[in-house]
C-alpha cells in the first residue's frame, strides 16, 4: 500500500485497469483509481462490510504476471547480474 503513490506519481499515463491484491483494498486507491479512469479490479478485504465483486477472468491476469515475475526471480539469469556487484549481500 505505501508503494501505491509513489508509483502513480511517476509520469506515465493513467491505467484503463489496476490490478492488484487485497492489500490495496482502500476507499483511498479505488476512489484514486476510478477519478482517473480506470477500473479497480481488487478483491475486497474479508473484514469490509460491503464486499465488491471481482471480474474473475481480469483478476486472473494480476496472477499470471506474479508467476512471471516469480519465475524471473528464480531464473536470475534473466534478471540483473546482482552478484556481479560488490555489495551484493549473498555471492551466488
């Protein structure tokens, strides 16, 4: 969640769709979201008292791009070379 402002402060257009996990689930971000056109596609908190439906089918694409970023991850390969770095904490 304190990500949230940061990343839409940077100077890039305005997204059609946010999807995100629970953990952005606030009044604040849905309302941020939808004054600058877009649609929030974030499941509700279990302890709301208004639970909102999810598009199911948009919801599933937040997960399939956490895959891909997981397997990114793994393969560091394919991701920047941090053990080329002097500070990097753990040699590979």
């Amino acid at each position: 969640m304190t990500a949230y402002a940061n990343l839409m402060a940077e100077d890039a257009p305005d997204p059609a769709a946010l999807l995100a996990d629970q953990g952005y689930d606030s009044d604040a971000v849905r309302d941020d979201i939808e004054a600058r056109g877009g649609k929030p596609v974030i499941p509700t908190k279990p302890n709301r008292k208004v639970q909102r439906p999810v598009d199911p089918a948009a919801y599933a694409l937040r997960n399939r791009i956490e895959r891909f970023f997981n397997k990114l991850k793994h393969y560091r390969a394919l991701t920047p070379r941090f053990d080329k770095l002097a500070l990097s904490p753990i040699p590979l």
